[in-house]
C-alpha cells in the first residue's frame, strides 16, 4: 500500500490502483497528473495517469474499474429474460441496439425466426437510438474542445427520439423493449407517422450541423491531423465501429453479417478519407458519425415504409407470440455478435442444456477495445490533443466492464 502525503490529509492507494510512474524515475521536468475519473471531457469515471513534460504529454495509462456493472456474473445467476434489463446498463446510450444483439443471440440459439414486422420494428427503433448516441457523441466532443451552442442543439434533437423511444417502451434510457422471441409491445397508434415528421425535420439540421460543427475551421483545426490512428494498429487493437471505419476500412457488421432484415435494406457504410489532415484522425472519426446518421435516416424512412405498406399493424398480431415461457438451449458455446453505435458488441454464451440460466455469459464490449488503442495514440502530444483524442473515441464506461 503507497501513502501519498497532502497538506491536510493522508491518503492509500490500494494493491487495485498503483502508480504506474514513480517519482523516482521521472526526468527533471516531468510530472505525474491524474485527469479524472471526475473530469468531465473523460465521458464518465475513467481516470488517466499521465506522465508530462510540461505540456507535452510522453505517457498515458488508463486505470479501469471506477463504474463496475458486473454484468458477466449478474447474467449467469438470471433467467436469459431476467438479463435485458442488465444488458440496457452496458451502453446506456444506445440500449436498444444492446437489446437488439442479446436477444438475437438467445434466438439464435433457440432456432425462433421472428416475423418480419418484429424485425422491421427492432432496426427501426435501434436506428433511432443510433442517431441519438451519434448526437450525444458529436455534441459533447464539441463541448470538450470548446463549442456549447451545438451541443445545446443537439441534446435538443436528441430529446425529440428520447421521446419518441419512452412512447414506444415507456422508459426514457432503459427499455427493456426487445424481449426475446419478440418486442414488449407493438408500436403505438400514430408511431409511425410521427416517425416519418422527425426524419423530414432532423436531415436539415443535420446539414446544418455539418456547416457549424465538422466543416468549422477551428474544429478542423483543434481535429485534423490529431490522434491520428493507422489502420493496421486500429485492427491490431481489435477497433471497432466508426474509430476503425474512422481508419478507412469499410467494415460493419449489418453488411458482413447481414442479420435481421438489414439485407433487405439500402445503406453505406462511410469511411474515413483524411479530406482535411490523416485518415484516422479525430476529424475523419467523427465525420463517420455524422455521415452514418444520414445512412440511418435512410433504413428508418425503409423500414417505416415496410410497416405502413407491406407489414401493416393487424388485429391479429401479437409481438409476444413466439416468447418462450421456459428458455432453456441445447448444451452449446455460441457468440453473436451486431454493429452497435460504438462498434462490435458481442455476446457469448455456454449452456448445459438443463438450466436456464448460463453457465457463462462473456461480452465483448466496445468501449473497451476502442479504449485500449489510447496509450498508442497519446504519445508525444499536448495535454489538450489528450482530451480531443479520448473523446473522438466515443467512450461509455458503463461497457468498459473489467
């Protein structure tokens, strides 16, 4: 145990989180600082130890643990059903989408093949959520670099899906709507309708959002050319989502994998070009964000177009119809993966066949991956580089479960 010695107080750091550096190995000039876990550019309870000179940052370390949701161990102590509440906690701004690639792994195991107005509402709704948490990304990297209109602007589009997903699921981040073998409910009378109204409304502001935000030339020039990520490292560290489509490869799971009915969908996949600094630097990452919210306004306007025109809401139709009273799958490994806002969430499981409740749950959680890259990025660069790289990353510590 290491005692570090204040004016007022003395304080312990525990075996669980030492120092990295040592005051004796420093250079004359340099310094230890600790940015978080309250710091606010940190986008929640990550505390980073870096070793400075002067302003020149030569090391960063991040240090784990300090948001802790226990979702491995929660999941193999509950009913498969029991755990989408659990599942909503992970990526707590993108729910949906975590619903989404849970609940399709437990089908998958259970052979259930769902009807397609089911399939239409989930990548409909998860779509919303997409938007959302691109908006909550792109807006509060623009507060951390020094921008606060657009980030007013954005939370207040952000608001209008919020609400629209508490119509549908009546929570307002937590939903627990995408159960399995079905959805908790169908879409409510005029849902769509007030879909389609968001979508012809929030596609000029996304053009105006480019024009103030991602073309701004003093975002550019706080962006391009910084955190700059080659595509052979951003694969080697196991990347995902726009942080590797970021690097330039065209790489997302609802094209490679093609699950659900996103086959039947007409989308891109946007990739960094470099068209103002390095392909893989915080600019391209978050103009892959904004671009992909322009894709998922184009599956919403599909997906609406299914449901009003060829799978129409019936008298007959109950989103609850294939929902298993018992779950209990064959004895088998088995890993599903989907393309959640951050990147590849995925999801394995190990059955005995007798119970229902896993003997093993293990996520693969986004955050974490794109996390680790940090170290490699934050080499001989600025302290305020440092708060544009980790927050171009998209960072939600409520997945970073180690």
């Amino acid at each position: 145990m290491q005692k570090i010695q204040y004016k007022y107080k003395t304080e312990y750091l525990t075996e669980s989180e030492p120092l990295k550096f040592k005051e004796e190995d420093l250079a004359e000039e340099e310094m230890i600082l600790n940015v978080g876990p309250q710091h606010p550019s940190t986008h929640g309870v990550l505390r980073l130890e870096v070793k400075t000179d002067g302003e020149l940052i030569k090391e960063v370390v991040p240090h784990l643990g300090y948001l802790h949701r226990c979702f491995e161990k929660h999941a193999e102590s509950l009913p498969f059903p029991q755990v989408i509440p659990f599942v909503d906690r992970l990526d707590y701004l993108a729910s949906m989408n975590s619903e989404h690639a849970y609940v399709m792994g437990v089908e998958k195991m259970l052979d259930l093949q769902m009807p397609q107005r089911v399939e239409y509402i989930r990548v409909l709704v998860a779509e919303l959520n997409r938007i959302a948490s691109h908006f909550l990304a792109i807006g509060s990297y623009a507060l951390d670099i020094g921008a606060q209109t657009p980030f007013l602007w954005l939370f207040r589009d952000r608001e209008t899906i919020l609400r629209m997903l508490e119509w549908v699921s009546g929570g307002r981040l937590l939903y627990n709507y995408i159960w399995i073998g079905g959805l908790f409910y169908d879409l409510p009378v005029g849902f769509e309708e007030k879909c389609k109204e968001f979508t012809a409304y929030v596609r000029p502001k996304l053009v105006e959002l480019q024009q103030i935000i991602i073309d701004n030339h003093l975002f550019i020039n706080r962006t391009a050319g910084v955190g700059v990520l080659p595509l052979d490292l951003a694969i080697n560290y196991g990347c995902t989502g726009p942080v590797l489509r970021g690097s330039g490869l065209r790489y997302d799971l609802r094209k490679v994998d093609g699950y659900s009915v996103y086959p039947e969908l007409d989308f891109d996949i946007p990739v960094g070009e470099g068209k103002m600094g390095k392909v893989g630097d915080s600019w391209d990452r978050n103009y892959v964000r904004l671009l992909e919210c322009f894709e998922s306004l184009k599956i919403i306007d599909q997906c609406l177009e299914k449901l009003l025109k060829e799978h129409k809401r019936t008298r007959d139709f109950d989103p609850q119809a294939l929902v298993p009273k018992k779950i209990r799958p064959k004895a088998m490994d088995f890993y599903v993966r989907a393309e959640n806002p951050k990147g590849e969430l995925g999801f394995f499981f190990r059955t005995d066949g007798k119970s229902d409740t896993p003997l093993r749950v293990k996520c693969r959680a986004c955050s974490f991956h794109n996390l680790s890259v940090l170290p490699a990025l934050s080499k001989n660069i600025l302290m305020a580089d440092l708060i544009a790289i980790v927050g171009s990353l998209d960072l939600v510590m409520g997945e970073v479960d180690r």
